[in-house]
C-alpha cells in the first residue's frame, strides 16, 4: 500500500505549496521593489489643449428672451450650425448680468436631428427639443442635459465670453455630432 495522498496517480496541474509562496513572494517583491529602480518613473506628459478661435456671434443688448439666434461654430462647415439664448432663467455656464445666456450646437446627440427649426424650443421648459428622429429634449439651465429621449449625451455648449455688450464664442463642452474632432472637419 502506498502512503502518498494521491494513491500513486500522475500530479495535475495542481500548484505546490513550494510554487505557491516562491510565486506570491516573486510578485510581492516586484510590485515592492520595481517601481525603485532608475529609469522606470512615469514620464510626465503636457495635456493636449483644442485652441478655438474666437468668434463675435451676437449683442446682448440685441437678445431677446426666449428668443434663439443662430450661428455657426466652431467653424462654417457641416454640424456646426448653433444656437444663442437669452434664457428667462439663470443657466449652467450662462454669462450677462443674469447669468441667462447661453449657447449650444443645434445638432441632436443621438443621431444628429436638427434642433433648430420651429417649435423646437420650449420657453416655458427652458429646454430644446424633442428631437425630430426620436423625440430627445435637453435642458438648456442645466449644460443641455437629457431630459428624455434616445440620446445619451448632453448637447456640445459652446463656451461664451462677454466683453462690453459682445458675446463672443471661445470654445465647445462636448463632442459635435457627426464629427471625431470639433476642429476637424474631413
């Protein structure tokens, strides 16, 4: 009779307690000592910053509430066409005395559904929709997010700046639909 636990038959693929230590040991070592060694620390990397340009779009003093005023932004090509408010409401990221005026792109993020033709804006909600393609509204107080819909992405708000009584428009929050970048446009 044989003494051994296994009763004479050939080893699996069973680890030793010898392997298992020597093994949990060797990566307890490395994650401990590695990052020590000379050479091996993380290179810093400067962030890739989009330069948009600068764009006078409007006059406050022309704006009326709850009245849109279209725009091209960032540039004139396809998907770039916008939209500016004089909102009856303070708005996230709104500029003015009010903090009320704001801008986005007139693009559903869903599937690219124009949102600037009439009755697309609800004055009473403050928001912009319902998409015609699949019925999305976004919330223009609070940075275009969804209220309903198919989309799962809040609208691009373009980035305003006031200088006297001329809105200028400096960059984007978001991804136009339709594009891999807001700069490039082919």
């Amino acid at each position: 009779m044989s003494n051994s636990i296994n009763d004479g038959q050939k080893r699996g693929a069973c680890m030793t307690r010898r392997a298992f230590l020597f093994g949990g040991s060797a990566a307890v070592a490395s994650t401990v000592l590695l990052p020590g060694l000379p050479g091996l620390d993380g290179k810093a990397l400067a962030a890739e910053v989009a330069r948009y340009p600068r764009k006078l779009i409007g006059k406050l003093s022309a704006l009326k509430v709850n009245t849109p005023l279209k725009f091209n932004y960032p540039d004139e090509a396809q998907n770039s066409n916008s939209l500016l408010f004089a909102l009856d409401t303070p708005a996230g990221g709104g500029i003015g005395p009010k903090q009320n005026v704001v801008a986005f792109n007139a693009l559903c993020t869903h599937m690219g559904g124009a949102l600037d033709g009439p009755g697309s804006f609800s004055a009473p909600d403050q928001a912009l929709g319902p998409c015609p393609l699949h019925q999305t509204s976004f919330d223009l107080t609070r940075h275009g997010i969804v209220i309903g819909g198919h989309a799962t992405e809040s609208l691009p708000q373009v980035l305003l700046e006031l200088e006297g009584d001329d809105i200028y428009a400096v960059g984007m929050l978001g991804l136009i639909y339709g594009r891999f970048d807001n700069l490039k446009t082919g």
